[in-house]
C-alpha cells in the first residue's frame, strides 16, 4: 500500500467514526412535569359533601380540586348513603377523576344514639347537604308529636311541637329558626 492509499483508507475510517457518531444522537429528554394535579370528585347522586384528606372542602359534587402530587383520601359523606373514603394517588401536572356511585345506608349521622340523644324513636329524617337535619319523633314533654332541628354536627338547633301524631312522611319546605 502506498502512501495516498494509506492516507485514503485513515481518512475512510476516520469519517466512518464521525458519521457513526452522528446517527447515534440521543433524543432530547422531557422535563418532568411539576406543579398541582386536578382531581375531578363526580358521584352518584350528586351533590355529596366532599372532604379531602379529613378536612371539609365546602364543596360538594360535582367538583374539581386542585392538588399536590401524592396519595390523598377523598370522603364523601351524606344522610342515607354509605360514608365512603377513597385513597388515591395523583401524579404532578395531571387530571385525575374519581367516579363514586354511593351505596344505601345510614349514612351521616352514623347512629342516632351517639349522634343525638332523642326522646323518642324517629318516625321520619331529612336533611339538605349541609344540613341542618329535621327529625320526627313521637312526643316530647307529654306532647303528641314533635319536630327536633339539629345541625350535622348533632347540636340542637331547636324544636316545634306537632301537636298531632307522629309524622309518617316528612318534607321540610322551609327552615325552622
């Protein structure tokens, strides 16, 4: 081999490598999102109380939140369904979406003899979202029939004789002060 063939054949192989270099690029990488996930809280039915992370929201379904990447509990709690807590976990800069369909149940309050000491035995319960709860109960005092006003936190908001008997279907049209 001569000298320019010599040079020819370095030159070769040294473009070879430049080349190969070349197409072996590595992809440009992503940035990791950052920043709050949305966490949209739907149920069946609607309206449901939300709380997130064992705190009250203030809202209630259907509802987005705003959240920090991790696992947090979502509860939903309403008069006549299954309290359910929910825990889940969310990835930064996302949009999640938790569907509950709520099961018949006692639901808030969890039980009348803890919740609230009544005098008699309920004939009939509503409640709003938020409250406050009307309760039906045999008598009061001797007197046939009463309505009791509660908050959901169980304090007596005030009561109001029927004067007849007990009520078998109740329907609260305006609030008791």
């Amino acid at each position: 081999m001569n000298r320019r063939q010599t040079f020819s054949y370095v030159l070769l192989l040294l473009t070879s490598f430049v080349t190969a270099g070349c197409s072996a690029k590595k992809p440009p990488t992503r940035p990791v999102p950052t920043g709050p996930a949305s966490l949209v809280v739907v149920s069946v039915p609607s309206g449901v109380p939300v709380t997130l992370d064992g705190t009250a929201t203030g809202n209630s379904t259907p509802n987005t939140f705003s959240v920090a990447a991790g696992s947090h509990r979502v509860g939903l709690r309403l008069l006549g369904y299954r309290d359910t807590t929910v825990t889940l976990m969310v990835s930064a800069a996302t949009v999640e979406t938790l569907s509950v369909a709520l099961g018949p149940g006692p639901g808030t309050p969890r039980s009348l003899a803890v919740w609230q000491q009544l005098p008699d035995i309920p004939s009939s319960i509503a409640a709003g979202t938020s409250g406050p709860v009307y309760v039906t109960v045999g008598t009061i005092g001797g007197n046939p029939g009463a309505l009791l006003v509660f908050s959901l936190a169980g304090t007596q908001l005030g009561q109001s004789s029927l004067g007849y008997g007990v009520s078998n279907n109740l329907t609260v049209t305006a609030a008791v002060t």
